[in-house]
C-alpha cells in the first residue's frame, strides 16, 4: 500500500485534505476507507497516474481504479448529485463508472487518465477471457471547444461517454496527455491523435479552433518523420516525441516563450527517461541524471538544472516543478503562491529559488511525485 501527500492550490478540495485551505507542507491525503482494508494480494497497489484539471485531481491506481477529489461542478469527477456534492467532505472517492456497460464476466480496468480544465479522459480495457484486450476512450466534464471529443453537439457531461470509433481498429493507447483545453492520445502504430482547442496549431494543420473529435496530428513532421511514443501538451503547443534513444521531437503550436525556437537538438534529447510539460516549458529527464528544460522563465519555472544534482523522477505543474534527487531529496521551484512549492517567500529576488520539501534524511520512501495547477504531490511507500 502507500501514503499520499499534498500540497499547494485547494480552493475547492482537489487536495483531499478534508478542507479547502490552501496549504505549502505536505500534508497526509484522505482515502477511501476500502483501501486500507485490501487483502495481501492488493498490497502492492500503488498510484500510477495523478492528473490535475483546474479544480479537480484524478488518481489512476495500478489497480485499475480511479478516485477523484475537487470540483465536480463541471461534471469532471463523474456522476455526482448536487445534494451529495454539497455534503461531501473533500476526500478522494472512486469515480463513478456504472453507467459503462460490460459484459456480467468483465470488470472494466482504467489504464490511462488525463484532465483538461475542467473535463477528464479516461482509457479502459475489459478483463473478459473471451476477446482481446481492446481499448476504449470515455470523457466526461465539460468543453466548449472540443475537450470532450464527443462532437460539437456535447459540450457536458457527468456520465462517462465513449468517443465513437476511436482509437482506430486494430491499436491500443500507448500514451494519453492534455492540458487546458486540448487532448493528445498515442497510439501504438505510432500515430499520435488530437483533441480540443487547436488554434494556435498544436493539434497539427489544418489549425482550427475546435477539434470536435479525434484526428490524426498532421504538420510539422508529425506522423511522418518518426514513430511518435510520447506527448506531454502545454498550454498552447504539443510535443511529440519518439524513441528515447533517438532523440527525435517535434513541437507543434506556439512559440510564445520559445518552446519550439530554443527546443534543443536530437543529440542533447537523445536517451531520455522522463519528459513534461507546464503551461509554458518543456522538461527532458537523461538517463544520467540531469534535467533539461526550456521555455517561460518569469517565475523561475527553469531553476534547477545541474544545481540539483543527479535526478532520479520529477513532475511538472502548471508553473512550477519538482525533482526526486538520487539522495532522496525533494526540491520545488517555480511559482509558488499558493504554497505547491513549500512556504512563500516574499520578494521578486526569490522567484524560483529552491525549495527543499522533504530532506534525503527523512528517509521516506518516496515512490513517485506529481504535479498540476499549482499542486504538488508526494506518494510514499507504506512498509508492510
């Protein structure tokens, strides 16, 4: 089993803190109670996927569950009646999937989990014996742009709702990210397939303001140069990447805070093993430890770099990041008003200066980090 922490944005209780105070230390995350009563054989469920939205969290466990906490006005947390919604404490609770119909021997298994402003994606396989893993693609919340790829005839929804023939026959979603207002899903014949808001081009060309439903990223290389394996989206670009060893990248969209013009080469890309993005940078994790980054620097959203030493994870929010050190430590830096980073600090010359949250001596066991609209996340690992 494990542990979650929080902290930072919690205005209206996407922390699960059981209060909707902003907070700027780590504080523990509350649960379904059935979690804590799993068998030995659950004990190694564990986080997998943490996806922000503006006001609401998504938490994908590697059971294939999916809890929810925040806003669920806009319909992104699933069904939700607004009596239940007025009384409920701010705590993580399963999302609500009934309404999916499944064969009496499946049970629906979510493997991956995305969140615009305010509507959220999800991709389930059923376990049935009797066919082949197949995926499909549900959305759920609201967009007025196409967030929902459901057509420019559904802008909301509180009940899950698959998008039609997608992905196509014969692929699986690999890779599935968003940001504000658009989607982009990997699939696993390379492709990479796009939603949402595109007028700045970062759903490829023709750029549109509305994707309504899911078309194939074409332009910029996209789709033909490489076999895409990864996207990570900002707010106003994409970036498609392919094979770690191969460095290969495109960056679709805006180049506001030069996320396309100061992208580095193939060479200094090639062999990485994590990649994000905020709302304006790009992050690139090397097998070797160091963390690459480029794009807006107002806030001191780029800090870090070689000063934090070896790397071993990191997470990317909207306007702020965090590194998991190979010495345990976690470190913060960005902008960090509501607390994401650590305790505010006052005055301009401290933007973006380092925040130690948690010290390699605590000796935690931290297990991965997350990061969204300026939230910060910390799974722990319980012992047994």
């Amino acid at each position: 089993m494990f542990l979650l922490q929080a902290l930072g944005s919690n205005g209206s209780g996407q922390l699960g803190l059981r209060h909707r105070d902003d907070v700027d230390t780590p504080r523990p995350v509350i649960l379904p109670a059935s979690l804590s009563t799993t068998s030995d054989t659950d004990n190694d469920i564990q986080p997998i996927r943490i996806a922000a939205g503006g006001n609401h969290t998504l938490l994908l466990l590697s059971s294939g569950d999916l809890l929810w906490a925040g806003d669920a006005s806009t319909g992104a947390c699933g069904p939700v009646s607004q009596d239940d919604e007025e009384e409920l404490t701010p705590a993580f609770r399963p999302v609500d999937l009934t309404s999916l119909s499944l064969p009496p021997s499946s049970r629906i298994r979510i493997r991956h989990a995305a969140a615009t402003w305010s509507a959220s994606i999800i991709v389930t396989t059923s376990d049935d014996d009797n066919e082949s893993p197949t995926d499909k693609v549900y959305a759920f919340g609201s967009g007025s742009r196409g967030e929902l790829g459901l057509g420019q005839a559904t802008l909301h929804t509180s009940e899950p709702a698959q998008i039609p023939d997608f992905p196509p026959r014969g692929t699986r979603v690999v890779d599935l990210t968003a940001c504000m207002g658009h989607v982009v899903a990997v699939l696993s014949n390379g492709e990479a397939w796009g939603w949402g808001n595109g007028r700045k081009g970062q759903l490829g060309e023709p750029t549109l303001g509305a994707v309504w439903s899911p078309r194939r990223i074409e332009g910029g290389g996209a789709g033909t140069r490489f076999k895409v394996v990864k996207a990570v989206c900002g707010r106003e670009f994409t970036c498609l990447f392919g094979e770690p060893g191969t460095g290969e990248m495109v960056v679709l969209g805006s180049d506001k805070w030069g996320v396309r013009s100061q992208a580095p080469d193939s060479g200094s890309l090639s062999g990485w093993k994590q990649v994000g993005a905020g709302w304006g940078s790009v992050f690139v994790l090397k097998e070797d430890g160091r963390l690459l980054s480029w794009g807006r620097n107002d806030h001191g959203q780029l800090a870090g770099g070689e000063d934090l030493g070896r790397v071993r994870q990191m997470a990317v929010g909207s306007e702020h990041a965090l590194a998991l050190t190979e010495s345990g430590e976690l470190m913060a830096w960005g902008w960090g008003e509501h607390g994401n980073c650590g305790p505010v600090r006052s005055g301009n010359g401290e933007k973006g200066q380092q925040n130690r949250i948690i010290s390699g001596e605590q000796g935690l066991g931290i297990t991965m980090v997350g990061a969204g609209c300026a939230t910060s996340w910390i799974v722990i690992k319980k012992p047994r």
